[in-house]
C-alpha cells in the first residue's frame, strides 16, 4: 500500500505534525501492538486557524473539514512518532469531540470527516474502526473539534 499515492489521490498534503500543547506525550505504545494518540486539533503550523463552535461559527460541512484536519495532524504524529505510516495495521476506535452549542446533535456526521479519510488513505479494512463522538460546551483553544485515535502497528 502506497499511503503516499493515496494522499495525492485525494489532493492531501501531510501537514506538520502538531508541537505538544502540555504535559503529555503524542503517541503512547503500550503493549505488543497498540498506540494510543492524544488528541488532535484541526490547526495546522502556518495555516488557516479553527476557532468556534458547531452550530454558532461553524456548519456541518466546516466541521467535517475540521474533523479531516484533525485526522491529517493524527497522521503527521504517526508519521513522526513511530517512523512511518506503513506501521499502521489497523484503525482501533476512534474518539471525535466536538465542541457546540446546546442545539447541535450531528457530532457524529462531522466525526465522518475524520472516519472518511482514514478510509481513503487505509481502505476499509486498516482505516474503518470503532467510534465515539460527543458533543462539549468548549474545547482548547476554542477549536472546534478534538480527535484522538487508538491504532494496532506492525512491529518495528
């Protein structure tokens, strides 16, 4: 599987990976075979800048948008943290937060975003995991969505 041709299928550009925003780590191996991500906002170094909620500053569609970028920053620490995305043998579970107003209940539709192009990049077999996705009152820096991924790996 060539993950790089199928970035450029899909006109995506692997951004930086995101710098840690606290006391914590990107990409926790535990186990034989399993990573846990933290989560990951929609910002991009230099880029475009998400700030708001689902429902006041942003529409589903800007949601499912955000919610791809957020996957695209998960794949940049996978990239970074364990040397390649080759080592990605499949998507475990998937955990989208949204943050909205009292009165947005698609918090699944915008996970899509983020489901949809682990997808494309993987195949339905490797990129299609188990997910939850809540709705919150705010979110770190007022970014719009979080995502966080537990993923199984191939060994070094």
């Amino acid at each position: 599987m060539d993950l790089d041709a199928a970035l450029a299928k899909y006109d995506l550009i692997m951004p930086q990976a995101p710098a840690k925003g606290g006391v914590y780590t990107p990409a926790r191996e535990f186990g034989e075979s399993l990573v846990f991500l933290s989560g990951c906002g929609p910002n991009f170094a230099g880029g475009t800048v998400f700030a708001g909620k689902l429902g006041r500053e942003y529409t589903l569609e800007q949601g499912q948008d955000a919610a791809r970028r957020c996957a695209l920053n998960l794949l940049a620490v996978i990239r970074r943290d364990l040397g390649c995305l080759c080592r990605v043998k499949r998507i475990v579970k998937m955990l989208a937060i949204v943050a909205c107003t009292d009165d947005f209940y698609d918090h699944p539709k915008v996970a899509n975003g983020a489901s949809q192009l682990l997808v494309d990049i993987f195949g339905d077999e490797i990129g299609l995991g188990a997910r939850s996705a809540i709705g919150t009152n705010a979110l770190p820096g007022n970014i719009p969505v979080e995502i966080e991924l537990l993923i199984e790996v191939n060994p070094k």
